[in-house]
C-alpha cells in the first residue's frame, strides 16, 4: 500500500534534519505501535523491517520503547526449557 501524507513545512524541515530517511522512520514507528497494539507478531515485525534474527527484532522494539508481549504460556515454556537442560 502506498499512503500521501502531509506534513505542515515546518514539521517536515525539523524532522528532516534528525532523520534522513523520513519514509523509513515512518514505517519503523507504525510497525512498533501495530506490535505494541498486538495487531502484528514480533516475526512479522522482523518481516517487515528486513531483520533477520530475533535479536535484531527484539533490539529494535526495545529501541522503540516497546515492551516484549510475554505470556503465562511463554514463561511456562521457558521453565520447562530449564528444567530440561538441568538434567
């Protein structure tokens, strides 16, 4: 999907100056607040951004000042990892 958007000039000169690359930004903050809205999975955050591994991803989120999603299952799952590699 391709979106026109207007910014007001003296937005657009300000915002120019801190970010090169206005339409990447763009998309950085939309896939942060979709993943902090629980609208995408943080694979899809990876897909979306070209990073490759999970670290990357989670880097980026945390740059974002966007909290990990971090179920009961997936803390159920890392202790059973754990008890698992103690034997």
């Amino acid at each position: 999907m391709k979106l026109t958007l207007d910014i007001p000039d003296i937005l657009a000169s300000r915002v120019q100056e801190k970010w090169d690359n206005l339409p990447e930004k763009v998309l950085e903050i939309l896939v942060a607040e979709a993943y902090k809205s629980e609208l995408i999975t943080r694979a899809e955050v990876g897909r979306i951004l070209n990073l490759p591994h999970r670290l990357q991803v989670d880097k980026f989120l945390k740059q974002a000042g966007v909290y990990l999603q971090y179920e009961l299952e997936d803390f159920e799952q890392d202790l059973e990892i754990l008890k698992q590699l103690e034997k």
